[in-house]
C-alpha cells in the first residue's frame, strides 16, 4: 500500500480551500522537463494536487493524465482546470509502455519506503522505451512524519539511487539543494531525472 491514510486525511480536509492567484506558476523544474519530451506525447503526472502543474503540461501541448490518491484535489484540480484529473494511488499504477513522461513533483516523498521500489517498478513499465521521469525528495535518514504528521520517505541519496538502478533506470542527472518545506522545516532537497533506457 502506498498511501497513507493519515496523510491522505491532510490533503483531504485542505482541498477544498487550495486558492490560486493569478499569474501563480508551475514547478520551476517543468518546462525543462517538458523540452525532452516529443511534442504532444502523453505525460503521467503523480500526485497532482491542486493541478497548477497539470495545467502547464497540457497548455504546453501533451495530453496530460493527472493523477492523486487524494479524492479532495481531484476534484479541486477538475473544478480549478477542467483536467479529467482521476483518483489513483501509486501502486494502483498498471499501465505499461503508455507514456513519454512522468512528472512526480513532491509527491512520492510520500510513499512509504517499503513500497517505493514496487512503485518505481510501475512507473518504469508504464514508461515507453526512451522514457523521462521526474521525482523529488525530502531528504533525510529514514521514513518518519514532517510537523504537519505527514509521512515521508526522508531517504539518503545514496539509498535512493540504488531503489532507482533497481527499477532499472538510468539516472541522467539529481540535484541537492537547500529547501524549506509546508512544514516551516529546513531541508534537504533531491530532484532527479531519470530515462528508461
């Protein structure tokens, strides 16, 4: 199982108070995602949220399939931006070879350690060969809660790197920065970018 209840039951009872402002922007890390991508392909996006980044990849020109475990932000999203957004947990991903990309910003930080490899497994057998995926971490020293009582997988980047070559990835490029998350907490940051080769 992937998704947690109790931070399910966070994002739930926030969605339907997520309030977007004009001119509000997408993932600083999307458009350059979205430039290795071929034009109007599909794009998977976990974790979807309120749908601000969803938005983004389908005015960019690709069909978008935005997904959340959290029923609230789907419907959040659907209202905000008319996405078609669905409701699916990571490890009730079951495509196979039917996307050209996988946007996971800040969402699988949520998936709890132990089914993380399992979860990489599907993302790489819904990728079509050549395929580009995203993700992003928190950094950390093991699975615990932020301050808001979400879950988070906290790994190291060496323990992360070894789940993604397990999954047989190829990762292109990862990048640790300094961040403050929702929590108000410093921390660590990894993005990754990776290629099913």
């Amino acid at each position: 199982m992937s998704a947690d209840p109790d931070t399910i039951a966070f994002y739930q009872a926030r969605a339907p108070h997520w309030v977007f402002h004009s001119g509000e922007a997408h993932s600083h890390q999307l458009d350059a995602f979205l430039d290795r991508l071929p034009e109007g392909s599909a794009v998977l996006e976990l974790g979807c949220g309120g749908g601000r980044d969803a938005d983004h990849i389908r005015r960019r020109g690709f069909a978008i399939d935005a997904t959340d475990a959290a029923p609230a932000l789907v419907k959040r999203a659907n209202e905000a931006f008319a996405l078609a957004a669905r409701v699916m947990a990571f490890h009730e991903l079951d495509a196979e070879a039917a996307y050209a990309g996988v946007w996971a910003h800040a969402s699988l930080l949520h998936c709890p350690r132990a089914a993380l490899p399992d979860v990489l497994a599907r993302i790489h057998r819904a990728l079509r060969q050549e395929g580009w995926f995203f993700s992003s971490y928190k950094l950390g020293d093991g699975e615990g809660r932020d301050l808001l009582g979400r879950l988070h997988n906290f790994p190291s980047p060496e323990w992360l790197l070894g789940a993604y070559a397990g999954a047989g990835f190829t990762i292109e490029s990862h990048t640790i920065y300094a961040g403050r998350a929702s929590d108000g907490k410093q921390r660590d940051w990894i993005d990754l970018i990776a290629r099913k080769a």
